[in-house]
C-alpha cells in the first residue's frame, strides 16, 4: 500500500519530515517504515499542494485516550524526502474532480484530502500512486523512458 500525508510543512526543502500525532483515514493508521508516501503542504497552513515523495523512516502509533468513545487513529511519523515535485497539484486543481465514483485519481484524492478540511495520513490506490508520480519526471524523462 502507498500512502500521502497532508500536513503543515515549515520547510518545503527540508530533507526530512517529521509529523506529530497526524490524524490517519482510509487505511493510513497501517503506514510503517519503509512505506512510500507523498507529502502534501496544507493550503490551510499557506503551503501549494504536492512537494515531496520520500520514504518513513519511522512510524510510530499514538494510543487512544482513555473514555473516549470515537478516537481517529493517530501516528507520528518521520519522512526522508526523494523528490521534490516538479508541478503544483493542490485543492484548487483537485476541486474539479468531485464525482465520487468516477474511478479517477484526481477523485480520490479530492475525496480523501479536500472533502473534509482536515490534516491526514491516507492510504491510496496503486492508481493514484501511478499519477502522482508524474509529478516528479520531467516531461522529456517520461517521453524517453515510455518509448517502446
């Protein structure tokens, strides 16, 4: 499984990330060292969208509160970055994209990132994966390398 988190970021650039205690939905809370994952700069913390991809290098489980009776899985978890994205992809090109079942991946994750305002970890299809990659190959990269 892939993941992507959408979270506050301070630094872009850093070649590290490091997240506190993030909120996971749609299979987030299975995320572990080793996974790959793509990291999305809150636009409610004035960050553009997509910046990253990188690999956890830790992911550790909060524990549920005690007398709480409905608790969202939390994580922390350190990120080593890969890439740095080559093109914006954020809620503005994403808001488009909003029938649910139309198979897209523009879709799920405009469903699983900007349907709902808040900062998570989510897991995503090999699908979505396969797009977001594309963000980080220059065009003559994909071109050369899609030649038969």
């Amino acid at each position: 499984m892939m993941f992507a988190i959408k979270a506050e970021v301070s630094d872009p650039r850093a070649k590290t990330f490091a997240f506190s205690a993030q909120k996971t939905m749609y299979g987030g809370k299975h995320i572990a060292k080793g996974d790959a994952i793509f990291v999305f700069a809150s636009e409610n913390g004035g960050g553009p969208g997509l910046i990253a991809s990188g690999i956890v290098t830790s992911a550790n489980a909060i524990a549920k509160k005690r007398g709480k009776a409905r608790q969202t899985p939390r994580v922390s978890i350190t990120i080593n970055r890969t890439a740095v994205a080559k093109r914006r992809l954020g809620r503005s090109e994403l808001k488009l994209f909003s029938h649910w079942n139309d198979g897209r991946p523009e879709t799920e994750l405009n469903f699983k990132f900007y349907r709902q305002a808040t900062n998570k970890i989510v897991g995503i299809s090999d699908e979505v994966a396969a797009f977001l990659r594309g963000f980080f190959l220059t065009r003559e990269f994909r071109l050369e390398h899609d030649m038969p």
